[in-house]
C-alpha cells in the first residue's frame, strides 16, 4: 500500500543557537515553480514569549531544505506578541499568502493557557502576502473574526479550482474571561483571492458543548467548495480522547452545511488529510500513545472505512517530556500543560508527482526539537 522511501531533517535544531532550538508546528506548500516551502514556529522553547515563524525551501521535491533569511514582525499595533503557525496558499503563480497567529505578549510572565480560567492570551489571525514566491513579504494584517474569541489558526488553507480559499481556525475563550469556554471549528472564505473574507462558517461544534473538536485538518475535495475535515476529538464528560473524527462539507455561497460529525477507528489526535488523484482519502496522525507514532492511514471509500492493515507507522518517538495525563481521566487544565511539553507530532501532509506524497512533523527531545520529513510512495490502487 505505502512504501517509505526516504527521510531527513527540514530544520536541524542540534546544531540552533540557544535562541531557536526549538522548532514545531510545520507546515507544507508546493509552488508552481517546482519549490517547496516548510513554515514553523522557532523560539527558545514551545510557545515562548519570544516565539516567531520562520520559512525553509526545497528545489529538490523535499530531499534538502535551506532557510530563507526572510523576518516577520512580532509586534501587532506596538503591543510586543509572539507568532504561531505558518500556513501558506498559493493563489496565483509567484503569489504566496502567509497565515500566522498573534498572541499578546505585553506580559511575559502569563503562560498561553490560563489553568484558572482555562482561557488562552489574546490573539489575533494575521496575513502577508509576497510577489516572488516567498522571498519578500509585506507587513501585516488582520483577518475579520466577528465575535469570536481565543482564536487561533488549524492547518493549511484550502484553494479550489475556482480561486475560492478558505482559512480554517478555532475559537474558545480568552485569558481573563470567567466565563465557561465554548469550543468551535470555523472557516473564513475568500473569492478575491485573501482580499476580502466572509464572516466565519461554523464546520463543527458539539450542540451541549460536551466535545471538543480540536485542530480541525482541512482537505479539497473534487468539486469547487467541497472538503473533508478531521478532528481531534476529546471528550470532557468522559475526560478522554476519543477516536479521530471526520466529516464531509461544501460552501456554497454563504452557507456551509454537509454530513454530520462522525468517528473514525483512528485512534489519534491532530490528522491531516489529503485526497489523491486516484480516488483515495489519505491520513497522517499522531497518536501520542506509548510509544507515540505518526502514522499513514487510508480510506479507498472516502472516510467510511480505514483499514488497520493497511497503515504505515513513518515514525515511533519516546516521549522523554514529563507528561502527567494519560489516555483515560483526563484533567482537563493539566491536558493544556502537556500540550506545551510534546516533544513530536504535528502532522502535514501534500502530494508530490508521480504518485508520491510528502510528509512533515517535528520531533526532538523537550529542549530541542527538529523538523522532519518522509516522502512516501502510494502503490497502484487496484480495482475492487
């Protein structure tokens, strides 16, 4: 079904300065020109103060990497901030959108969560846009939100044939809110090529707010406006992770609607999906059991089944971080500070030509962590 063709490292954080000896959070995007791009988070540690992204090439199909000298600008409205996420689109050949979180670092001393509130620091969602094929970029700016708050970006956005994009993130609550936290999947659309986007579309929230659907992972699919989206799902009543779940929608015009949030048998938590040419539905997930795994899933019937025999795990990691929760009675608070230990995972996906795809993810040990890939070769699918 898969063949593991070869690895290597995107980012080499063992041979980093103190200062960006951690990097995680990649992302992947093929350009026209035959490159390759790898965006990432890169800081002293994950998601400190001093947190920013940054961006790596590939001229080779993802066999070697170099780091482009290109910074972005940590301040938003002169309020100091860190960056997260660094996903990419291209809308137009040589035009390249970039996507990063803000996070208000006016004080140094709060964490990203709030184990009181349960609240994340403020945010915002910020675009730049670059001419040459990611070697400039311009300054920033916001993206429209509405009312939601705690919100940050879930994966790469998607471009249908048309030129319509669609940028996927989340919203909970914010640091010093009391409230009681409402978790939902959303999508902001643009038909103007990222001039311009609609209010958000919700993709999924759990009606009694008894599920969480975290890290939503978009994929295209066929047809202009349609998408498969997976879910790392947690239960709260249950204070577990459940399965990876999945469901299939389409935006026409203003609306959004499509199947109803299912399970998969993936155990799992973030999962990236990505159609082939031929008809399959591809998943690369992280399990963060023991041993931890990134594996290769596939569906040959679009989501309805995922046969065990025939994934591949592409990597194992011992997890050496002092992790408190487990699989089952999870404390919720003490989940979020876990969240900030992971030495591995953070899956991406993109297909590569002549019936290849590649992999990306970050592993290390807790005070160093590279960027990895895989390029992996899908067999002929063979007739039922």
């Amino acid at each position: 079904m898969f063949t593991l063709e070869s690895q290597g490292l995107i980012f080499n954080a063992t041979q980093q300065p103190p200062e960006h000896r951690v990097a995680f959070f990649p992302s992947l995007c093929p350009l026209r020109s035959g490159a390759i791009l790898c965006g990432f988070q890169n800081g002293p540690a994950k998601h400190a103060p001093t947190s920013t992204i940054r961006l790596c090439r590939s001229w080779d199909g993802g066999r070697s990497w170099a780091l482009l000298p290109v910074r972005f600008e940590t301040q938003w409205r002169s309020v100091p901030g860190s960056l997260a996420v660094a996903e990419l689109v291209e809308v137009e050949p040589g035009r390249l959108l970039l996507l990063a979180t803000w996070f208000d670092r006016s004080d140094r001393a709060r964490p990203l969560f709030d184990p009181v509130t349960q609240g994340i620091l403020r945010s915002r969602q910020l675009l730049a846009v670059s001419a040459d094929d990611g070697q400039s970029w311009s300054g920033w700016r916001e993206l429209p939100t509405g009312d939601l708050r705690g919100c940050s970006l879930t994966g790469p956005p998607l471009r249908w044939n048309d030129g319509t994009l669609a940028v996927a993130l989340e919203s909970f609550k914010e640091f010093d809110d009391p409230r009681p936290g409402r978790h939902g999947a959303w999508i902001l659309v643009s038909r103007d090529g990222g001039e311009s986007f609609s209010p958000p579309m919700l993709v999924a929230q759990h009606p009694e707010n008894k599920v969480y659907y975290w890290d939503q992972r978009l994929c295209a699919g066929p047809g202009n406006g349609e998408f498969t989206a997976l879910f790392w799902t947690h239960d709260l009543a249950e204070r577990r992770d459940l399965n990876v779940h999945w469901r299939r929608a389409v935006v026409a015009g203003e609306t959004l609607a499509g199947t109803p949030v299912r399970a998969t048998p993936i155990p799992g938590q973030i999962a990236a999906p990505l159609h082939t040419d031929d008809g399959r539905l591809l998943a690369f997930v992280v399990d963060r059991g023991r041993p931890g795994t990134m594996t290769l899933w596939c569906s040959h019937d679009g989501g309805e089944t995922w046969p065990a025999s025939e994934r591949l795990v592409v990597y194992a990691h011992d997890e050496r971080a002092a992790i408190t929760q487990g699989r089952e009675q999870i404390d919720f608070a003490q989940y979020w500070e876990d969240m900030g230990k992971w030495s591995f995972g953070h899956p991406a996906i993109r297909a590569l030509a002549d019936g290849r795809v590649l992999l990306a993810w970050y592993a290390g040990t807790p005070d160093c962590m590279s960027l990895h890939w895989a390029r992996v070769r899908l067999d002929p699918r063979h007739a039922p």
